[in-house]
C-alpha cells in the first residue's frame, strides 16, 4: 500500500493562517501580548525560526480560550 506524504508546514504559516488573519491581529499585538519581541514573533511567522517550549506555552496562553465552567 503507498502512503502519501503530507508536505511539511512550517508551526509560524499555520499560526499566520489560522490565527493573526482570520482574527486581523499583527505581529506587533502578538509580540505585545506574549511579552516577546517583535522581531522573534516575525521570525517565527516567517518560518525563519521554530516553536521553543517557553513560547509554545505562551501562545497557548494568548489564543487557546480556557475551558468554561459549568
């Protein structure tokens, strides 16, 4: 049986695609919001670096909502 491959997406094309458009926020408010500069957001965003734990925690923080209770 073959298998196809998926090509490989860069974490910072899914995070421009799914979330800075859709919800019109720039690099700059981002950056803001996670408390990093804005240049390490646009080189994640630009592909020109990866996810490290400490900003994945970060962004999970800013764009995930937090489970409702009740």
């Amino acid at each position: 049986m073959l298998q196809q491959k998926m090509p490989l997406v860069h974490p910072g094309e899914i995070l421009k695609e799914m979330y800075l458009d859709p919800l019109t926020i720039s690099v700059t408010a981002l950056a803001d919001n996670l408390g990093v500069a804005r240049k390490t957001v646009s080189q994640l965003v630009n592909g020109h670096m990866g996810v490290s734990a400490e900003i994945a925690l970060r962004l999970g923080k800013a764009l995930i909502p937090p489970p409702s209770s009740g």
